[in-house]
C-alpha cells in the first residue's frame, strides 16, 4: 500500500495524470521504479514532472501516513480493488486511493441524497421519506454528513436499519459539523464513512467541491431536496449532470427561498420527484448498466491524448484560455483561480477536468493547480 500512498502525493500529478501512468506501468510499484525516459512515454509527462518523480522516490512519507492510518483505524481503497465501483470510476477526478472507517460493501453504489442545511419541514419529510424507503430496499443512502437534509438523510436511514455512506471534505480524524460526531460514529458502525483527503486534513471550500464530486460519482440517481438559488448542493447536481446520472427534485413553492435551485433544476430538466417508488432499485440496476458500458474511462490508453500532438489543432474556448493564462506564470489554487479568472468554481473544475484529461493541467498533492509544460503552449501561442 506504501507505493500507492506514494504515488497519491506526488507533487504536480493529480487523478488523471495518475491514472494515465497506471494504465502504462500497471502498477505504482512499477512506477516508483520506472526510468525518466519510461515515463517521458506517458501523454502528460514532461521532463521536468518526470525528474520530479524520479526525485521523489522515497517511501518514507508513505511508511509515515501508514502509520497514522493504522494507528486511527483507518482503511485504504484503492482504485484496483474491486470495491471500486466501476460507475465512481467515470469521473475523471476519481481518486485513485479513498481513506474509510466503517464496512465498505462489494456493491456500494446507490442513491444521493442531498440539500440544504437550513432546511423546511417540507425538505426534512421528503429526505426522511426517501431514505427509509431506499433504506427497506436496501438500497445505499448516500449523502455527506452536512447539517440539514444530508443528516436527516443518514438518520432515517439509520433507523430503518439500512446501509448509508457519508463522504467528507476533511480528513477521517475530524469531526465538521462537531455535533455530528455521534451521527458519524452510528454510520461507521452501521455503514461507511469515506474522504480523500489524509488524516489531519482540514476542512476547507474546495473539499467540499471535490466531496461533492465523489457523491454524484458513487450515486445511480441523485435526489436533490432542496436547495436555495446558491446551494452547495447544485453543485453535486452539476457533476451528476456531467456524469449523465438521473437528478430528481421535488417542486417547492416559487416564492420559496429555499426551494429555488430546485425549481431551477426542474426546469433544466429534472426528473420531478413525487414519490419514494421512483428510486426503485431494479430501475437504478439497468441505469448503472447502461453507464458503465457506455462511459470510456481514462484506463483506456487509446483514449489518452499527447499533448504536444494535440495543441497543434486546438482552439481554447475563452474560460480555458482565461485558465491558462493564469496559470503561465504560477500555480494556482481553485480559490484564486476563481479571483483572477472571474469564473465560478463549478465552471472552473469542469474546464480544469477537461484540460487535466488532455494533459496540460495537474492537480498537485496540496491542492493547487498548474501547467504541466507552460513553456509548450508559450511556444504554441495559441491559447487565445
């Protein structure tokens, strides 16, 4: 397990580029022992990243992370085992290596349940309803332990004696909210709790974004209560949306303030929610089917692109160009780049996935992103 905690933190190097040397080298092993001229091969992999890899060959950080993972009960999955599901698996962001504390199931995906934290007795009935049913059908209830409809979500249930996973944005060792710790104890002992980020981890906005990813990716349909024109909880919509997962919502009063992301979804499209029976299980079964067969993950080496053959022909769109231009001079992080860019973090993440897929951009180790040949597309100079 040491050389995929290695390779997770390498610097420079984020989930796709990752994934892009594990489809080469199969392996982190073969990675931590692969030449500068081996992984020049890889599409993405510059000089300067692969002298940076051959630089970190050091295991001690990994025996160290282990250490604190062993003495804090807490486990490793990593993207080969088969508990990874092969849905969570088509968003490009995928970790390559999630920490959890609880019972994680063979067949873990299941049902998002997300909203708002200041939450109506109207949004708390249709969480608590919708999760006792998907609870005696045992179906995952899976939400992120947020105030509000995600713990109305997990307690119900809970008390229906069903199987919920929460996703944090911090690491296992912290409790955010304080006052859900009690309710984050019931779910590792009835459930699973899971986050990407290493022990001692904050929490912290951009957390929650990437949370937020990973419970639209491990969910067949998401079911969004409620939500205000602002809601955090839009923006698991928008990467349930990306992933072509089915979102519902239920209708809300239109001069209802926390009911307007709602009725917004609705209106782009939404499923409209009136009744638990349409998260049926045997739907969700096919659904996943269909998904999986369809969806070309970034294990395929053939789907990979080199980007210095790519860049000849391509045309940046303005929000990507504005992305790359920011980040020619440092990396950045998603706050920052929101700041000097003037795009909102949903936008941002979705053109950094698809620039990252290319190989021009890295997520780094400490959350920052940056170019991963700046002076290429320099010479290019075509990113406007």
């Amino acid at each position: 397990m040491e050389y995929w905690i290695w390779l997770t933190s390498l610097k420079g190097i984020g989930p796709i580029t990752q994934k892009r040397l594990l489809a080469h080298f199969k392996t982190p092993n073969h990675i931590y022992s692969a030449s500068e001229e081996e992984l020049l091969v890889i599409p993405g992999i510059g000089s300067f990243l692969a002298r940076s890899i051959r630089q970190a060959r050091s295991l001690d950080g990994a025996f160290s992370v282990l250490d604190q993972l062993e003495k804090k009960k807490i486990k490793l999955l990593i993207y080969h085992d088969p508990r990874y599901p092969e849905l969570a698996k088509a968003w490009p962001e995928a970790p390559i290596v999630l920490f959890y504390i609880g019972t994680l199931r063979n067949n873990s995906t299941g049902v998002g349940i997300v909203g708002a934290r200041r939450c109506s007795l109207y949004g708390k009935q249709v969480a608590i309803e919708a999760a006792d049913y998907l609870a005696r059908q045992n179906i995952p209830v899976i939400s992120g332990l947020a105030k509000g409809i995600d713990s109305y979500a997990h307690t119900a249930c809970l008390t229906a004696g069903g199987y919920t996973m929460a996703f944090l944005g911090n690491g296992l060792d912290i409790f955010y909210p304080k006052e859900h710790r009690e309710l984050q104890a019931a779910i590792i002992e009835n459930g699973v709790v899971i986050s990407k980020y290493l022990p001692g981890t904050k929490p912290r906005p951009e957390h929650f974004l990437q949370r937020n990813g990973l419970i639209a990716s491990w969910s067949q349909k998401l079911l969004v209560v409620e939500a205000g024109g602002n809601s955090g909880a839009l923006t698991t919509a928008q990467f349930a949306k990306a992933l072509n997962r089915v979102i519902l919502a239920p209708p809300h009063e239109i001069y209802c303030m926390s009911g307007q992301g709602t009725n917004q979804l609705l209106e782009n499209g939404a499923v409209l929610y009136l009744k638990a029976e349409q998260l049926d299980y045997s739907k969700l079964m096919a659904e996943a089917v269909g998904i999986a067969t369809n969806k070309v993950t970034v294990k395929d080496p053939d789907a990979l692109i080199n980007p210095e053959q790519h860049l000849s022909n391509r045309k940046f769109t303005a929000e990507e160009a504005k992305v790359i231009a920011v980040l020619l001079d440092s990396e950045k992080t998603i706050q920052q780049l929101e700041a000097l860019t003037g795009i909102n973090q949903v936008l941002l993440i979705e053109q950094l996935a698809i620039i990252e897929l290319e190989g021009l951009v890295a997520l780094t180790s400490n959350g920052r992103y940056s170019l991963v040949d700046g002076e290429l597309l320099r010479v290019r100079g075509n990113i406007f």
